[in-house]
C-alpha cells in the first residue's frame, strides 16, 4: 500500500473512526498514524477547541451536508478529485441510485483505491475511480471520457488538497475546473480551505502545520487571507461565491458558535459566460 501518501492513510482512518467511511478502507498505517497523533491531538483540543479531528470531522461533515443537499435538488453526478480513501463515495452511490460519482486521483492512489473496492465488489457502473493528473488538463478529458455523462448537473469535490498546492497550481487546478464545468450544464464546487488568517497566531497550529508539511513531505500553504481574496480569485475563473464557516453550522460540524476553526468551506457555482 505504498502507493497511498500518509495523508490519506491517516485520514482514511480518521472517517472510519467518524463514522463517515467503511472499515473496508482502513489500513494499518492509518491506525498507525491515527492513534500516533492522538496525544497531541488531546493537547491542542484542551488547549485551543481546534484539534486536528475536530476541523476533520467539521470539514468533511459540511461538505457532506451541502452535497446531499445539492443531489436532493437535482445535482446528480460528482467528481470527486484526489478521494484518497474517503467512502464518501460509496455511502452517496448507496443514497441516492441514480447518482453518477467519479473519483479522480493520481495514478498510484487511484489504482491502490480501485483495486481494494473491486476486490470488495464494492465498484459498479456508477461508481468510477480513474487516475489524471488533475494538473493536466488533456489527461483529465481523457480520463473522464468514458465515465462522465456532460447532461447531468455536476458537483466537483475536493478535500484534503488546495492548501498543498503552490498558488501556481491552485491556479491551474481551478482554470482546470472551469474547463470541465464550461461543457456541463450547471457545475456546483465544494472545498475546504485553511486562510491565513486563522492559522497565523496559535503555536499549536503552527506545530499542526510542520505535522502535516511533514507527512507530505512538502509545504502547507495559506493562500488567502480573506473571505473577499477567495471570492476575487473564484471569480478570475467564473465561479460565483464565497466560504462558509462550520461555525454557522453548528449542529452538523459540532463547532460552536462561539469557537474558533482553521478550516472554511468553498460554496461556489459555475458562472458560464459569452467566451464558455
């Protein structure tokens, strides 16, 4: 399983003990990993309420509630890019029998992820893992052309990715996006994201951070300081909205309307233009 980054391992493991995935998907580095970080998770809860599987939970739970809440209002296809090893789409796939989902990663990532579902019986005709640079425009139609229905009003997820990526490549990834929903017909875009801003004062984060950087052996990047930054850079690539606080959600993320979070999530659609 070497194939799968740390990342995914260790939150692959953490939406199993969440109750958002199947133990189908656990692994043992993810145990491993999970139960590693525990003390310090423990530390930074009773510290600053905003432990690293407190902004997972928020983060996932959210996306989750605006996705459902989409397909019931017509949404019925997903693309779901660098899944790792979340279930999120085989209990959606399960929900709703009409829903087309299509999971795009890299290619290792992708063929460990296939191969564990189809081993399980667990891939089906409208449940796709493919593999794409999503960097890579002309990969990505490749990949998508047998899998993917252009009628069906479309969801593009993505969790766990944006702030490991430089500015340069979050560019590309969303000129990506607009590509892909410029021959949809409606295309809805859900992330999370971490600003700068809430991340800047608290050692603790700034410790959560070097773990992180470290497990992908590389950088975490802030890339916005405000709510407006991220709304104006959307808007370069025609997506009209904004970011919402788990906060404003209280009863689904658990965060408290009085507590703090480091994480944001992209609520954004598609605006197709004269040039589209």
């Amino acid at each position: 399983m070497n194939r799968i980054s740390p990342t995914a391992h260790f939150t692959g493991y953490s939406w199993i003990k969440m109750g958002f995935s199947d133990p189908v998907l656990s692994t043992p580095e993810g145990a491993f990993l999970y139960y590693a970080l525990a003390p310090f998770d423990v530390v930074t809860d009773i510290f600053s309420s905003v432990s690293l599987r407190r902004f997972l939970y928020a983060r996932h739970a959210l996306i989750d509630h605006l996705c459902r809440e989409y397909i019931q209002n017509g949404y019925s296809q997903v693309i779901e890019v660098a899944a790792g090893l979340s279930g999120r789409s085989i209990r959606f796939t399960k929900e709703f029998p009409d829903l087309n989902w299509v999971e795009l990663d890299l290619p290792g990532m992708s063929s460990a992820k296939h191969e564990k579902l189809s081993n399980l019986g667990l891939l089906h005709s409208r449940l796709h893992c493919i593999a794409a640079d999503a960097l890579n425009i002309d990969h990505v139609f490749s990949a998508l052309e047998n899998v993917w229905d252009t009628k069906r009003r479309t969801i593009i997820i993505t969790e766990g990715l944006i702030n490991y990526l430089t500015k340069d490549q979050l560019t590309v990834l969303w000129e990506n996006f607009a590509k892909i929903a410029a021959r949809l017909p409606e295309t809805r875009y859900l992330s999370d994201l971490h600003p700068r801003e809430n991340n800047s004062d608290s050692i603790l984060i700034q410790l959560g951070r070097s773990v992180l950087g470290a497990f992908v052996r590389g950088k975490v990047n802030f890339h916005f300081s405000t709510e407006q930054e991220c709304e104006t850079e959307l808007k370069r690539h025609k997506f009209e909205g904004g970011w919402l606080h788990p906060a404003d959600f209280s009863s689904i993320t658990g965060v408290h309307p009085n507590q703090s979070s480091p994480v944001r999530i992209i609520n954004a659609i598609f605006s197709k233009g004269e040039n589209n």
